[in-house]
C-alpha cells in the first residue's frame, strides 16, 4: 500500500492519513485483520510527528475501522465500514436523480462530466 501525504496541503495530517487508510480498505490492499505499520515507524516514513499517525489511528478505531491489541499492533476491523458513508450518499443521490426524472445511466454520465 502507498502512503502518501502533502505538507503543503490544508488538510491536516492526520486526517490525509486516514485518508490513505480508507483508500487502502476501499481499494483493497487492506484487507480484514491485516496489521498496520507502528506509529514510530510510519511517522518515520512520512516526515510527520508519531503522535499525528496515533491520532489519526485513533480516529479510525473511533470509527470502528482499527482496532488496537497490545502485542498485536493496530489491525483492520471493519472493512464495509469504511465505504458505508460514500455508498449511503451515492443511494441518497441516485433517489435524488430519480425523484428529477434522471436514471443511472444519466447520473453516471453527469458525474463523469464533473472536474
């Protein structure tokens, strides 16, 4: 998996790592149980402080995506959870394009058309 952030970018840190995180599950390179980099050793690799890696683990194991075992490192816990909140807005947004005469097909071609 790539981790990849922007120091230049207005978004915090710790939020562009759990971003990387996210994608990861979404695009399937994390799967169920796999276990996360330590924080000392991500924090290392990305140029950022640990204690930013930790938030933003900790924010995903608020979310319910992480989980945390001593001795075990900081581990996946939910993959569908991840892309619930996108797949719930994308179902929100088809009734949407629906309840204005537009079908699937319609919505798909209109989303491909946006920057």
């Amino acid at each position: 998996m790539q981790w990849t952030i922007d120091h230049a970018s207005p978004e915090r840190l710790q939020d562009q790592i759990a971003g990387c995180v996210r994608r990861g599950i979404a695009g399937g390179d994390l799967e169920l149980h796999d276990q996360l980099p330590p924080a000392a050793e991500l924090s290392d690799a990305l140029s950022v402080n640990r204690n930013t890696v930790l938030a933003a683990y900790r924010h995903l194991r608020d979310e319910g995506l992480l989980e945390f075992r001593r001795g075990r490192g900081v581990r996946i816990a939910a993959v569908e959870q991840a892309t619930r909140p996108v797949v719930d807005a994308a179902a929100d947004l088809l009734a949407l394009a629906r309840d204005h005469g537009l079908d699937r097909p319609d919505l798909i071609r209109i989303l491909k058309e946006l920057p």
